[in-house]
C-alpha cells in the first residue's frame, strides 16, 4: 500500500500556503503591467525586466504578461536571448506594450559555470552542455541522473536497474563525476536528487571546466540549478506533476533451456540434502535427463507410509515459465507539488515529492520523500539574503541481491533452476513434508538451493537513508560593478542497512557445518543471522567569494571573481554480525550464538582553499579566460600537501568580424588547458570491514557479503584513504580473540599529488539563424603520475609500496548537432538532437625500469590501450582453426597471467543519442533512441549457464545434437551416455608445440588432421570450454534502445478560462521499448563503464547477473495554478 505524505509535509506546505497568500494581500506597492512580443505579435516568455542600476527585476509569464513596481523616471532594461535589449524610460504608465526585435547575428545564451557563476557562453573556452529539468520529468526514472541517458555528447550513463543502484556515470572515459547544487559541491548518491526541483543540468566535461573545483572536479562534474520563485506574472503560482508507470517485461533476459532436468550425466535421484541418497548425482547442476515424460521419483512423487519409498511420476518440464510468473508487475509513481511565489524583495519556494515503487520481485518497495525549501530576500539594494534547504529519505524492507549465489532469483530460476518444478508447487514455503514453520524451508531441492519465496520473504536486506544537505548565502553588491558573497553549506547523510538471514538458508557453507552433519546424517538445524551495516557522513563547506565586472572602455573589458573555501569532512561507519542466532527469528545482535564481529572505521579531512577566475575581453572577437585555485589537503605529507593548478581558455566569435556565408549566424572558436591535481581520496567506500581490510568479499563470518556470495554495497563518499598510512587492523579471530593486523603497505612521506593535464579545442557553428547548431570538441589528457602501490620483495616484510607510478594518454571527441529543421506558420516543428563521442586511453608510463605488469588478472603494457582484455584464448593452428588434445578437449593454453592473449577492448568505439520532438499546435511526439558501437565484455551469465547446463545453446546446434545422441545411448538414463561431441577443429599428429608469449611460433615443425576424438558433451563444456578459456564468452558491446516515447496534449487555456486552472498537460509514455543487441541475455546498457584503472574488480570488462531493465508505460499530468 502507498505510503501518504508525513503530517508534518502536509503541514509545512499548509503553512506556507498561508504565509505566501499574506504576502500577497500585504502587498503595498502597485504595480505596472506589460505585454512583451515578438514582431510577429505573438507573445515572448521568459523576457528579463529590470530596473536599471538595480537588482530588481521579474521574467515575463508564459503569455508574454510581466508586472513590476517602478518609481517613477526610472529605466526599466529588457533582455531575452536572440533579440536586441532595450531600455524604455517609465514616467507613471501603468500599462506597457513592449515589441521586441530579432537579433539573428547575436546569441546571448547564458549558462551556469564552476562555483555557480552565470556566463554568456560567446565568452566560454571549454566544453559544456545544458539540459533543462522540464525536458526530463515525464518519461522520468526513479533517478532523475539515469534521465540524462543519450542526451549529453561525451557522457555516458549505466542506469542500474536495481533499487537504489547507482548509475555508472563515464565522462570523456573518467567515472566519479563531482555533483554541485546550487554552486556548491554535495556528497550524492544520486538518489537524493529530486527531478522536479531541478531547472536545469548543465555538465561541465572534464578538468579544463570544473577545475575550480580542485581535485573534486578532475574528471568534470553535473551542476545542478534548483527552481527558485516563481515566473508568473501573478507573483504566486502552484504546480502539480504526478506520474504514474507499470513496468512490465524485460529488455534483456538470460534464455534457458527447458529439456533436460536436474542431475548429472543424465540420471537424476531425489535427495533431501546436498548429498544425494546414492551420493553420486547433485542436482545442483542441470546436465539430468532429457523431459521424456518417463518415470522418475522427484519431489511430488507419492511416498508409500510404510516404506517410505516414493514412487515413480513423469518426468516432465512442468515450470518452463517459472521466471515470468515469479514477477510481478511493477509500478513506478512520483507525485510533487510545489507553491512559489515572488516579489520586489523577495522569491520564495516549497516543494513536497513522493516517489513509490515496487518492484517487479516480490516483496520489494521503495519510497522516497523528498522537500526543498528556498526562500531569498533583497533587505535592500545592496544586501540580500538566499537559503535552501533539501531534506531525503528513502526507505525499503528489502533490496533483492541478483549477483551471483543463492540468494538470487536469477541465479535461483536461470543458471540453477530447472524447469522440472513447477512455481505454485512451492508457494507455501514452510510447508510441505519438511518444512516446519519458521524454522525449515520446503523446497524441491536442498543443495546450494533455496525457496524462491523463502528468500523472497525471509531474507531481507532493508535499506534507511536520510540526506540533509542545504546553504545560507549573505551577498553584499557595492556598486553595479562589485559584490561579495558569503556562504555556509552543510552535506550530510545516515544510513542504516540491515541483512535478516533466516533459518535453513542455503549456502555451500552452511549446509555443510551447520546444517547436515554428513557423518551422523543428523540434521542440525541453523537458526540464521543478523548484520548491521551503520555509516554517516558530515560535510560542511564555508566559502567566501568577491565578483567584479567593468567596461575599461569600447575595446576592453575584464570580470572575475576571487573568493576561498573551506572544507570539512568527517565519515563513521560500524559493521557487525551475529555468529549464528540463539533463537530464531530474532534479529538482533545480542542473540548472537558466538562472539559478535563488530568492525568500526572513521575518517577525517580537510582542504583549505583559494581561488580566482578572469575574464579579458578584446573588442567583440577574443576572450580569455584564467583561473588558479591553491589547495592545503590534509589526506598528503607535509611540504606536499600544497599545490597549486591554473586553467586557461581562448574564445573567439568570429562572426563578429569576419562576413560569413549569409546561412552562418554564429561561429565560434575555442581552446583551454588545464592542470589539475590531488591524492589519496576515494570517490566511493564500501563497508567498515571492507575499508579495513581492503577485501571485497568476506567468508562465512567475516566479510562484506555473506558465505563470498552477494553484492558488496558502495556508498559515496568522497573522502580520505589510508592507503599511505602505517594503520593496524583488528580483522581476524583467532581462537575467538581478536587479533591485530598491521598494513602490509610501505608508507612514503614523498608521495606527491597526481596530476592531470588536460587541452581542448572546439567549435560551435549555428545556421539559419540560430536555428541549427554544431558544437565539436577534440581533448586529450595526460593523467599521472597516479599513487599506486608498488610490489616489493618479500624479504621486506611489506607487500607494496606507496610511490608515484602509472602515466596514461587519453583522446578523443564529442559532435552535438541541435535545432529546429521544420518550423512553419500552421505550428507544425520539428526539434533535433544528436550526440556522438569516442575516446582511447593508452598507458605512457609505468614506473622507472617497468614497461608492463599484470594485477587482478589483467595484463598492461606501455604503448598498449588500458581497457585491453587480456584472457586464456584457445590455442589455433596457423589457418585459425582450434586446436585439440589426445583426450578430444581443446589444447589448454600456457599457465600464467603473462601468458594471456588479447582478447579485445572494453572501451565502445562510439557513444550516441537521438532525440527527435515534432510538434502541431497542442500536440507533440518525441522519441529517443541511444547506445554504444563496438567493445568486448565478458559474459558472465553465460558462462555460468554454460558450466551448469542451462544455457539454450546446449539445445540447439552442435552443442544440441550431441547432447541429444547421448541422452539415447543411455536407455532412457539406465546406462552412462557415449560421448557424442566432437569438437570442430584440429589435433596435432606429429610435432610438440613451442610458444612464446602464450602462441605457437613453430607451425613448420606440426602436422594436423582434423579431430575425430568423441567426449561427453558434459565433458567438453565443464572440463574444456567453461574450465579452460575466456576467448567464447566474449561478446559484443553494441546495442541500441528506443529510450523513451512520449505523446503529449497541452489543453488550450480557453478550456481552462473558469476552473481556476492556468495550465494543463497530459503525456503518454514509454520507456526501454525496444532492445536491439546480438545477445540479450544481459542488459549492455548497464555496464557504462569499459574501464577503470583504480577499481579492485574486473573494471567493467566482466558482466554479472543483474535485473534486466524493465519496459515501463505509464502517463504523466502536469496541472498549474
């Protein structure tokens, strides 16, 4: 059931009713009323009227209609992108009829820069792009960051399908991308971002734009501009958007085999435990006997009272659909409202958000509140006062875990789960023969197994979050030239996750030690456990800022701002889980059986800042643009700690003067170059035990995930390492003591900041008359020296050293093509946006005397792309063919990491997005279609199906037939099967191979003849393909989706005229309609990231099982009054 809004939501947005309407009533100043066109008389929205010399000011309303108190003889300036400003001199008129005039040959667009600073983009020399929020909530996600999908040239976004996953964010080829509201940077997980607050998105792309930032924004950052007061020419305004989508179907699903069953060598024996009753055949695999319909004792099989003996049915595909009625229909639904208001001193605005959905596994859900309160006030002139404050909270009682391992439906119905059971057999999952209520699951088998249900229901991983972030801003304007600003902003989150494991779950583990005692064959009965997982983080930043802008004289003019930071950041967290529970079914810490592993982990930080950025301006055709910032960061040795980067950009209009074709608006050249540096902070940080001990996965009783299987969660955090400290751990027990382990890391006090130094150059050309846009950007990057930890000697004690190490080359570019092709009189237009990227990043340098090394299996060399895929390849004659052994196995390649062969490149060669919108008067129609061309991955799901025995391909072509000829050669399952398959390819006759690097180099010394050799198709694919090669699970990167459809209605205002109503619309949506991609057993789109030199695991290369992405449909309401 929804959740309703909170009573102090619903009392907070009552209040501020009350308070805006009082505001209103007490209004002492009278304004004067204006209507702004265009020279075809058609109204102009969004027009700036100020009075001059002032900060007071409104925007014209969606009919063109402003009002405004004006002294008398004052000036008012009016302003809008692509016509000319004018000045009209107000002497007592209390209506105003204002034309404005086209400016073809001038773009004026301003757009929000580093540290919130608004500049025309004629004057900026690096690459950014902008967004507006209304664009992105109707076909909305349930994070608003996954929306930005296709849309911006350059970066690339992995929307995760699970509850709460984060988006894998890639930039011009760099993850941990820098979040700033408002102009401050803030600690998200991209979960506390509201999508109905925000007025646009503009992403600052790469170092040579965000290097304001400092450190925080080397690979570039997302600004995030809130919705402040309101518009309307009222001066008071409440907007409703509701949004409603059932998720039905999968983009992307693993596709198994339904014709043999459970078993191995195609027998099957019904067992109560993981030991089957003859103690040869586990179910756990699916290589059993093919559905014949014969007849075979099985889990619904009768059982004779006396004997106990169960009797033989047919053995039939009775769940070939078991996946698809497991799920359910899903619903996503997101419900804000919010009531602005403005006036001569003051804007103010209130927004209330409820975002619900449930999942498409059972007994999933997640509800998110959100509230955004700003409010600012000009106490005069010169001084005015700005606040904002945003409060999230997310909650749900379980996130379903699909990586790999029994607590997976994935795992559970596609890699292990044969279709010889049917779903509504085991609904009741405490009862059956052997189930006992709270205590013992029922089931159709015990080994590595669980209920679906069971695990549904009873093993639960809930999810607490609550972010506060907020400022107060004190600006101070001296004159029309000079203003200050002072600034207080605070960031900071608590979450608390909890992991219910209840009686008789399945694990290898478990079932061994404490489950079935296989020497007595008495049952033990485990009674779960219970773990905690506490973290907070408290950030506050204190800036100061001073801007100052002047015309030196016609030819001459200069803008800049200096201004200094100061960062605190503090982080704690707490990990800790039960040995085993007393009683079960209480979870709690105290009932724990053994001794309670607790782990706790805290760190703290801070970075002392100063800055500056000028902007020179000569005449009408060159800008330049420079910027410096000075850090102090704690997380580096003394006499290293400070170091200064610089920025510089160029840009020049050239069609200002120089006469272009008469079809050429708009040119502009650019280029920058920026140095940005910084150490030892992670963007992420796993749990307490993980941040101890470096490790990703723990085993029974000890790690990050439960019996090595699960998903390790990652929260942002953005903070300090120990990487280069001498640290002590307490993670390990020894005799139920505690005991001490020391970092086997070597610490340098000469480590230095790495560094990064980034050029770029560009173009931007509009045609038509502004109506169609070109932007391209070419950038290359030089990144390091990285802190990497070195290997050293054993005889050292330590196991690394802390150095400066790891150059690497990056380039690549980034083509934006905007406009409206069509545009006529009768309202009929067409928009068009199309993005397109590619990057390449290559290793320049290791350390003094390496020029390549292999870490966690991964090979790298200098002069070598970095996101190679290195992997055991099958071993080829010269005419490419494999080559078999004597056994009829392929030839096993060398042994050893250096041995690896070159598999492919992780990295798509090709990033793109396109968005169409046609429009005819009220109606229009947008769709949307993106994705990656080229690139390898690893098909883990696949591979894992292979090995088990139900991927479909054991069903079709040559895997099929000769699984087919070997299930008759075993009369009906009564005999062993002769081996049927013969692998495609060659055997030596004559010679011994000799290699060099992992490949033959002496073909002329070898004979071939083809291979003959007959193996149990279960021999050929565990033994030979699954347990020898990487080179067959490689696939593809490609694919393409159709993101998102919507058709929209705005009813027209004369309908509207006596309901009180000042605006309506109504969208049909669709969104991941269609897939296009080689395989579809996994979702491509997910997996944003090819590579990722610092990540502990496969950096992208490798898949895993996942939640497919969900096709949704749905309808969005927007109501104004």
């Amino acid at each position: 059931m929804e959740k309703k809004l909170p009573n102090f939501v619903r009392m907070l947005l009552t209040t501020a009713f009350v308070l805006l309407t009082a505001v209103q009533l007490f209004a002492q100043n009278v304004p004067i009323r204006g209507t702004v066109t265009d020279e075809t008389k058609a109204p102009v929205p969004g027009v700036s009227v100020k009075i001059k010399g002032t900060s007071t000011g409104t925007v014209s309303s969606a009919n063109g209609i402003f009002t405004l108190s004006v002294p008398k003889g004052k000036t008012i300036v009016i302003t809008s992108i692509g016509y000319l400003t004018q000045e009209i001199i107000v002497n007592g008129e209390t209506a105003l009829q204002i034309a404005l005039k086209n400016d073809s040959q001038q773009l004026t667009e301003v757009v929000v820069t580093a540290l919130g600073i608004k500049k025309d983009i004629r004057k900026i020399g690096y690459a950014t792009q902008e967004i507006k929020g209304s664009e992105l909530v109707k076909a909305r996600e349930p994070n608003a960051i996954n929306s930005l999908t296709g849309k911006i040239a350059g970066l690339t976004v992995g929307g995760s399908a699970e509850l709460l996953g984060r988006p894998q964010l890639v930039l011009r080829g760099s993850t941990d991308l820098l979040f700033v509201v408002d102009g401050v940077p803030v600690n998200s997980d991209t979960w506390n971002i509201s999508a109905d607050d925000i007025e646009t998105y503009t992403v600052l792309k790469g170092p040579n734009a965000a290097a304001l930032y400092g450190f925080r924004g080397q690979n570039g950052a997302i600004l995030v501009t809130t919705k402040k007061g309101t518009k309307d020419d009222r001066g008071f305004s409440v907007e409703f958007n509701s949004s409603t989508m059932l998720e039905k179907g999968f983009t992307a699903v693993p596709k198994a085999q339904t014709e043999y069953g459970y078993g191995n060598d195609y027998k099957y024996a019904y067992g109560n435990d993981l030991y089957d009753l003859d103690g040869s055949y586990r179910r756990t695999n699916i290589w059993g006997p093919k559905f014949d319909g014969q007849g075979v004792a099985q889990y619904d099989s009768p059982v004779d009272p006396v004997t106990g003996i169960r009797s033989k049915t047919p053995w039939l595909s009775k769940g070939a659909k078991n996946f698809e009625n497991f799920m359910q229909t899903g619903i996503l639904s997101t419900n804000n409202v919010s009531v602005s208001a403005s006036g001569e001193k003051y804007d103010m605005r209130t927004s209330v958000s409820h975002t619900y959905q449930k999942g498409m596994a059972p007994n999933t859900k997640l509800n998110i509140d959100n509230l955004n309160l700003y409010g600012g006030y000009n106490f005069s002139s010169k001084w005015r006062m700005d606040a904002n404050l945003n409060l999230n909270s997310q909650y749900t009682p379980n996130i379903p875990d699909v990586s790999y391992g029994p607590n997976s439906y994935v795992y559970q119905f596609k890699v292990y789960g044969s279709s010889s059971w049917d779903l509504n057999d085991v609904k009741d999952y405490f009862g059956g023969p052997r189930g006992r209520p709270g205590l013992v699951q029922n089931f159709v088998e015990y080994g590595r197994h669980n209920n679906p249900y069971f695990t549904a229901n009873e093993w639960l991983h809930s999810h607490k979050k609550t972010d506060i972030n907020g400022y107060a801003k004190l600006s101070y304007k001296v004159n029309d030239n000079l203003n200050f600003s002072l600034r207080s902003q605070i960031t900071t989150w608590n979450q608390l996750r909890t992991e219910k494991v209840p009686p008789s779950t399945n694990l290898n583990q478990y079932v061994n030690d404490y489950y079935f005692n296989k020497s007595n064959g008495v049952y033990n009965i485990w009674y779960g456990d219970y773990r905690e997982d506490q973290r907070t983080l408290v950030e506050h930043n204190h800036d100061f800022l001073a801007n100052y802008n002047k015309k030196i004289s016609d030819d001459f003019t200069f803008s800049g701002s200096a201004g200094a930071n100061l960062r605190t950041f503090e982080y704690n967290s707490t990990w800790a889980t039960t040995y085993a529970l007393t009683l079960p079914g209480v979870y709690n810490l105290a009932n724990s059986q053994g001794p309670v592993k607790s782990y706790n982990f805290g760190s703290k930080m801070q970075v002392s800042s100063g800055y500056y950025t000028f902007d020179f301006g000569i005449k009408n055709w060159l800008n330049i643009n420079t910027t410096g910032r000075v850090d102090k960061l704690s997380t580096l040795p003394k006499g290293n700690d400070v170091f200064f980067y610089p920025s510089v950009s160029l840009s020049s209009v050239v069609s200002d003067y120089v006469k272009l074709p008469e079809a050429i608006s708009f040119w502009k050249l650019r280029g920058s170059f920026a140095d940005v540096r910084g150490a030892l902070t992670s963007p992420t940080i796993g749990t307490a035990y993980n941040a101890l001990t470096g490790n990703t996965v723990g085993n029974l009783l000890g790690g990050g995930t439960y019996g090595g299987y699960g998903t390790e969660l990652y929260s942002s955090y953005d903070g300090p390492t120990y990487d280069n400290q001498n640290t002590y751990n307490v993670n390990t027990y020894y005799n139920n003591t505690p005991s001490v382990d020391f970092s086997k890391n070597i610490a340098n006090n000469q480590i230095k900041p790495f560094d990064v130094k980034s050029y770029e150059a560009g173009t931007e050309i509009k045609f038509l008359k502004n109506r169609l846009g070109v932007d391209f950007t070419y950038f290359t990057s030089i990144n390091g020296p990285l802190v990497f930890q070195l290997p050293v000697a054993n005889s050292t004690s330590y196991a690394t050293e802390s150095v400066n190490a790891i150059t690497s080359k990056k380039k690549g570019w980034e083509l934006s093509i905007t406009g409206t092709p069509v545009k006529t009189q009768s309202g009929f237009t067409w928009d068009v946006m199309a993005n397109v990227s590619t990057y390449k990043e290559t290793l320049s340098k290791i350390y003094d005397g390496v020029d390549g090394w292999a870490i966690n299996n991964h090979n790298y060399k200098v002069g070598e792309r970095l996101d190679g895929i290195y992997g055991r390849a099958y071993v080829r004659s010269a005419d490419g063919q494999i080559i078999h052994d004597a056994s009829g196995l392929p030839l096993a390649q060398q042994a050893g990491v250096n041995n690896n062969q070159l598999l492919g490149y992780a990295n798509p060669d090709f990033v793109f997005g396109f968005n169409n919108r046609f429009g005819y008067k009220n109606f229009s129609f947008s769709f949307q279609f993106d994705g990656r061309i080229g690139g390898k991955i690893f098909d883990y799901a696949y591979a894992q199906m292979l090995n088990a025995g139900t991927a479909i391909d054991l069903v079709e072509g040559q895997y099929g037939d000769a699984r087919l000829k070997e299930w008759q050669s075993t009369n009906g399952g009564t005999i062993n099967a002769t081996g049927a398959m013969v692998g495609n390819g060659v055997v030596i006759t004559s010679g011994t191979p000799h290699y060099t690097n992992g490949k033959i180099d002496n073909y002329d010394q070898l004979t071939f003849a083809q291979n003959t050799k007959a193996v149990t198709l279960r021999n050929y694919v565990q033994n030979g393909v699954y347990g020898l090669f990487d080179e067959p699970f490689m696939i593809s990167r490609s694919f393409v989706k159709l993101r998102e459809v919507v058709i929209g209605y705005t009813i027209p205002k004369k309908m509207l005229a006596k309901t009180g109503i000042r605006s309506a619309s109504i969208s049909l949506i669709g969104r991941n309609l269609l897939y296009f991609a080689k395989r579809k057993d996994i979702d491509l789109d997910q997996y944003a990231s090819g590579f990722n030199l610092s990540s502990k695991a496969n950096g992208g290369k490798q898949s895993d099982l996942q939640s497919s992405t969900a096709r949704r449909y749905g309808v969005n309401i927007s109501i104004g009054f």
